[in-house]
C-alpha cells in the first residue's frame, strides 16, 4: 500500500480506525473522516505510524457534505487509491415500540447515512479513480442485511441496498478498473459493542455463532486490507461474510 492514499470514512474509532492503522503500517496515507467524535479522530490520526495523513469532518448524511469531503481528500491528497466506505449508524425503532415520528426520523436518519451517504462518497471518489486509471472500494456492510433486524428495520435495510448497490457499481465500474466489494460483519470485539458484549446478554449473542464468539476488528481489518491488495480484480461484486458464521441461521 506504500503511498496510495485511502480514504476511510467513520475511522475515529472500531473498525474504521484498525483499518485505518493498517494502512498506514503498511506505508499508506489515510484520510481519517469522521463526523462528530473529533477527539477520537485526533487520536486515530495521531496513533498512524509514516507520514503524510490527514483529518477530514463531514457530515455524511447532507450530500453537500459528501461532495466536499471528496473534493476536500482530492485537493489535499491529490488522489483516492481506496475508498472504505465504513460510517454508519444504529438507531433502535423496533416498529412495534416507536411513535410514527420515532419511526419515520430513525429510517430518514439510518438511510441518509449508511446508504446515501456512501453512495455519495463512492460516486465521488469513482470520478476520481476514473481519471487516474483505477481504484477499489470497499463498503462496509452487515449481516444485518440477511439476517433482518426487528430493533432495527431501517439498518438492516440500509445494508441490503449497500450490497446491490456494491453489486451495481461492480458491474459499471470495472471498464474503468475500479473494483467494488462489500464485508458484511456481525457483532465486533469494539470499545463500542463492549458493553453489550460484557453485559448479561453475553451468552446470547456468543451462542449466535458456531465458533462461540464475535469478530475481532483486526479480521475485519485483515480483510480490508486483502481486497485493497493488487491481485483481488476477480472478486469484485462479492460480498465477504466475516461474522463467525453467525448470519447463517439454524
């Protein structure tokens, strides 16, 4: 990765930061997007090994934000190699505990970013690969979108479309050589899931998965970093399950 710049969105934290230390151990210059949490990013930014990094805020859910991070990576950076499309948010509305107003606010809130958000960012940084020959990205995804998500119809939803829309940009993309895959995670080993993690619901959520544990960010890291590698073209359009098997249902 020595020298490609990569862009990773949502990296103040979990995985988008492991992700973010990856690269940049491996020689890459990382552009740390984040939207609220500015001292999380100040502190991915500052634990990135080389140099050359650099800190970006938008806000994903307003395309204008979308459109200026891009433009924003581009003229500082000069170029985007890898795009990891991996912001996103969780709201509970389970559909028979939320007002109409919960419901309707949790769904234009989770869409606006998990979808429409990337979509934005992965348009903008395909023109940008276009002109400079190529480029991969690499959207973040969920088990959620097979699984259902009963807490949380509207990011389970969120999640399909981030596959078809993977899938689609796949097939229109590759003349260009851009490449485009989607992961779809489960429950990961993050500061953020610990809670739950080591709360009384820790069995439960263990026993979601054959192997009898969650991710770790450093798997869903590992396999960032594969498809980001030279010698993936083949697998764009898939879809990696990295969740322990816990989306297969018995």
């Amino acid at each position: 990765m020595k020298d490609r710049v990569v862009l990773i969105t949502g990296a103040s934290r979990g995985i988008g930061q492991c992700a973010a230390r990856m690269f940049a151990a491996d020689g890459g210059r990382v552009a740390v997007h984040y939207n609220s949490n500015k001292k999380s990013a100040e502190e991915t930014i500052a634990s990135l090994p080389g140099k050359g990094h650099a800190l970006f805020q938008a806000d994903l859910s307003l395309k204008a934000e979308a459109k200026r991070l891009v433009d924003e990576v581009t003229g500082q950076m000069k170029r985007i190699d890898v795009l990891v499309n991996n912001a996103g948010l969780w709201i509970d509305h389970n559909p028979a505990l939320t007002t109409f107003d919960e419901w309707a606010s949790a769904w234009e809130k989770t869409i606006g970013t998990n979808l429409l958000g990337a979509a934005n960012v992965a348009h903008g940084a395909a023109q940008v690969m276009m002109k400079q020959g190529g480029g991969r990205i690499i959207n973040i995804s969920s088990r959620g979108a097979f699984r259902g998500e009963p807490d949380g119809p509207a990011y389970g939803a969120s999640k399909a479309g981030m596959n078809a829309m993977s899938q689609s940009m796949a097939k229109a993309l590759a003349p260009h050589n851009i490449y485009v895959f989607a992961i779809a995670p489960g429950w990961v080993d993050t500061d953020m899931a610990r809670p739950l993690l080591e709360g009384p619901g820790r069995n439960d959520i263990l026993a979601q998965s054959p192997m009898n544990r969650v991710a770790t960010p450093e798997e869903i890291g590992r396999t960032i970093m594969f498809l980001a590698s030279d010698g993936t073209d083949a697998l764009t359009g898939c879809i990696i399950d990295v969740n322990c098997a816990s989306y297969l249902r018995t």
